[in-house]
C-alpha cells in the first residue's frame, strides 16, 4: 500500500459537503435501529437458501420434476435482481421507511402464499413477490446504517449487517434440512410470517427518515421527479435476463440453446440501452434510476468488484460444500448443513472484531488480510479426497470463514467514501447487487465447471477400462465373486467399477473447481493497490 495520501474524487468539496449537508442523528438509539432493521435482512437471505434442500420435497409435494422445481430458485432470484438497484429510486418517491416496510409487508404475505400454494405455476408466481419484496431490504438497511451512524462507527454497524449477510447462507441448508426432514416443506415459508410482523411493529416504532430523504420525498410530490418507466423497464430486462441466462444455461447447454441465446442478446442490447438511458437522464437533469456517476469513485468502483467477488465465493463455496458430501460422502441435507454451521459461528465471532478494526485500521490491509486467507483456506481445501472426515470439513470451512469475515464490512466502509449522504440509498442498492449477481455467477460457473469437468476426467479415466487391460481384468475377477456366478455377475463388478470410476472423476471435478476460485481470489490481492488510501486525519470508513 501507499504510503502517501492520494486525494479521493470529490474531496475538494468535502467541506462544502459538509456544511451543506449537516449531520443527522436518530432520536432513538443507532444500536436498537440496527437490530431492528437487521432483523428482516437476516430473515430475508435466510430464505435466498434455506430453500435450496429442500427442493426435492417441493417438486414431489407438488407432482412437478426436478428441473421445473429449480424455478422455485430462479423466479426469486430474478425479482431480487431487479429490484435491488432500483430500491434506491423508488425510496425518492415514497420515502425510505415507507418503502423499506412496504417490502417486509410483501415478503411476509408473500411467504404464507407461497406456504399455501397448491400447484407449482403459483409457487413461483409467489416467489417473485416475494423476491421483490427481499429485494428491497438488504439495501434499505445498509443505507439506514449508513445514515444512523456516524462514519467513524460504521464499520461496527456494517458487523451487524455482515452477521445477517453473511452467516444466513450458512444457517439455511441446515435449518431448511431439518425442516423438510422432520416437518412439512411448506414451514420454511411460514416461517417468516412471524418474523416480518415483529419487523413491521418495531420498523415503525423505531426507524425514521433523515431530513434529505423526506425532501427528495417533497420534491417528487411536487413533480420535481418522475417515475422513468423506460428505464425500469430496461433495468428488468438486463437483469431478468442475466438471472435467467446464469440459472439455465448449464441445463440448456447454453448457448447450443435458442432460448439461452435470444436472452443473451436480449440482455447486451437491453444493457447498452440502459446505459445510455441513464446518461441521457443524467444530462437532462432527470433522477437516473441507477447512478452511474458513483463508478467515477475509484474506490466505489474497485468495492463494486471486490463485492461481486465475494459474493461469488461465498455463495459459490456454499452451493459446492453441501452438494459434495451429499453427492459424494453420502450425507444427509440436515447433516450437510452442518458442516456450514461452525464457520457460520465463526464468522459471527469474527465480525464484530472487524467492525473494531475496521475504524481503527486501513480497510486496504483487512481486505489484503481476507483475501489472503481465502486464498490460502481454498488452496488447503484443494487436498480433499473421497475419504475426507466430517472433522476435516468442518475445519476448511471455518478457515475459509476466517477470511471471508474480513472482506465484507471493509469493502462496504470503502464504498462509501467519498459519497454524499443523498447517494446512501444509490450505494447500498449497487453493492448489494454485485453481492447478488456475483452469488448467482459463482452458482452457475459450479453447476457448468463441475458438468464438464466431470465428463472430462471420465473420458480420460475410462479408457483403461478395457478387456484389453490386464489391471482391470484382475480387479473384475476379484469382485465377481462378491456378486454371484456367471456373466451377470461380470457385469454387476463392472457396473460397481465404472461407479467408483465416475465418483473418482467427479471428486477430481470439485478440486478443479476449488482451484480455479482459489486462482480468481488471489488476483484480487493486487488491485487493492488501486484502491486510493483514506483521506488524513479521518477514518477509514469516513465517508464525508
């Protein structure tokens, strides 16, 4: 890093700012807005993964197959990506707490509907309400944190975040495993029922607005700003389509597909027009639904990146470690989850010492520190094999947790440097959604990656089994036996072969992948040197 300071886009006017825009504070204490707001996250990334065990269950509750179950997963998705960056817009006209319990409002009564839903068509119609309503919650908190608190104590309100975020993909495959194995798979809808009444009785109590969100309100009403329905519309397309392209191009062989191939034109024309919409819209004085100005902060712009990252290790590493001792150990959905468990109580250790760090130390140096470590755990976890304990897992995965506690809160205080508190809204709505699509990146790249690998491995491994191969002859005598007498037992040994064969191939397919994510974090350890240092005499995660 640095040693000299380099002067961040738009320091100049930190005084200006700064006597423009004068500190708001909360009536109310920030901690007690903080767990209030916290709640309906945690409630809401639960559910992005506590339905992924059980959709087997789902598909035979339902009498639909296991491929049109996965729309159960990819309608959330869908709507969650759309409506993340532009939850920062819609707050402008209608104010931030009014939106925020409108979307705890809809996931709640969107969740007993789909508890209640009787055929699959409804589940999913279901599951995009309530995918619009989760959307709008992970960015609606980290904007109220951001403005609750001061930025010298940000960093510990972003800890409180991260637990949510980060520890809720960890908890899901477990709790969802146990309900689904000893309950109904309806409960895991239910369950947020309760959760969200609480959410909308303390949310109204507690959170309020600060005075410029009520005054974007005002000007909106006034007809100061009006709704862009192009751009929402261009919004929706560009990243309905991506969710759609990322979700099924593996089961569709991707671009082999027509379907895959339209959307992924549809996508590039409807990006390109996106952008030079909201130029447009900037030039014209018109409220953009997604701020592109804020990529002109270099460091906005390398935290975007770095979130996208994590969000692609976190979620991708999430979906693999279940699905490998499932696939491959034999474990059950409930004790696969926990094997996450542990480093989900690790990393809720974790975070509140970042939080500490984080105003104390340069945010460089504990993304330097995180990114290391997961480089590191990933490299370790590459000596896996089919005979792996339970034991074992569990320690690569607290120490892959190790690392991943020190990324989160520091690329969020580093995001907001720089930033004016009237862009709060536009920053957590952008940041969340690199989290989101890096997850659903990291999602299809395993599900592709472990496909062909896989295929690859067995075109190279079957080929010594042959008649012709003395070592294989040998290996079916001796296994013949095992099975009976004659030629259906010569076949029964080479079945029982060729099955260890493709078990070889696969665990050899997840090592690839492990390497290949290990490869992809490590690169990220020399563009923290782009990262401009945080101004003197300021905290890291001043944000002003």
């Amino acid at each position: 890093m640095a040693a000299t300071a380099i002067e961040l886009p738009g320091a100049e006017h930190s005084s200006a700012l700064q006597t423009a825009e004068k500190p708001w504070r909360p009536r109310i204490n920030p901690w007690i807005v903080a767990m209030t707001v916290t709640l309906a996250t945690f409630m809401e990334v639960l559910d992005s993964s506590i339905a992924n065990v059980a959709l087997p269950h789902i598909a035979g509750g339902l009498g639909a197959t296991q491929d049109e179950a996965t729309w159960v997963l990819t309608a959330y998705l869908v709507a969650n990506a759309i409506i993340l960056p532009a939850g920062a817009y819609m707050t402008t006209f209608i104010g931030r707490k009014k939106f925020y319990m409108i979307c705890v409002a809809l996931f709640g009564i969107s969740s007993a509907l789909c508890g209640l839903a009787p055929t699959l068509p409804l589940l999913v119609f279901f599951r995009i309400l309530q995918g619009i309503g989760g959307g709008g919650l992970a960015p609606s908190e980290q904007a109220i944190l951001a403005d609750t608190f001061p930025p010298e104590k940000r960093g510990q309100a972003f800890a409180m975040y991260g637990l949510a975020v980060v520890c809720a993909p960890a908890i899901g495959p477990t709790l969802g495993g146990y309900i689904t194995d000893n309950f109904d798979w309806r409960w895991i809808f239910f369950l947020n029922v309760p959760i969200c009444l609480i959410s909308l009785f303390l949310t109204s109590r507690i959170v309020e607005d600060p005075p410029y969100v009520k005054k974007q309100v005002a000007q909106s009403q006034k007809g100061g700003i009006k709704l862009d329905f192009l751009g929402f519309g261009l919004l929706g397309l560009t990243f309905g389509s991506l969710e759609f392209i990322l979700d099924k191009g593996q089961e569709d062989d991707w671009f082999s597909s027509r379907i895959i191939t339209f959307f992924a034109v549809a996508m590039v024309v409807a990006f390109i027009t996106m952008i030079w919409w909201e130029l447009r819209q900037l030039r014209t004085g018109h409220r953009p639904i997604i701020n592109l100005t804020l990529f002109k902060r270099r460091n906005f712009a390398i935290s975007f990146v770095l979130m996208f990252v994590l969000g692609f290790s976190l979620y991708g590493t999430t979906v693999l470690i279940p699905q490998f001792v499932q696939t491959l150990l034999g474990y059950t959905a409930e004790l696969a989850g926990l094997v996450l468990s542990p480093a989900g109580l690790m990393m809720m250790a974790m975070m509140p010492v970042v939080g500490f760090l984080s105003g104390k130390v340069d945010p460089r140096k504990l993304m330097g520190y995180g990114f290391f470590m997961l480089t590191v755990s990933l490299i370790t976890m590459h000596t896996m094999d089919l005979s792996v304990s339970y034991g074992r897992l569990v320690f690569l995965r607290i120490f892959q947790a190790s690392g991943l506690a020190f990324l989160f809160i520091p690329i969020n205080t580093t995001a907001y440097i720089g930033v004016k508190q009237s862009e709060n809204n536009d920053v957590s709505g952008l940041t969340n959604l690199a989290r989101n699509i890096g997850g659903s990146c990291g999602t299809a790249f395993i599900a592709t990656m472990l496909t062909r690998r896989t295929a690859a491995h067995e075109t190279n491994m079957v080929r010594n089994l042959s008649t012709g191969n003395p070592a294989f002859n040998q290996k079916v005598d001796s296994l013949k036996g095992a099975f009976g007498h004659g030629a259906q037992a010569v076949h029964s040994a080479q079945a029982y072969i060729y099955n260890q064969l493709h078990r070889q191939a696969t665990m050899l397919a997840y090592l690839d992948i492990i390497q290949y994510l290990a490869v992809f974090c490590a690169f990220m350890l020399p563009l923290l040197f782009f990262i401009p240092r945080p101004p003197k005499n300021a905290s890291p995660s001043a944000g002003h």
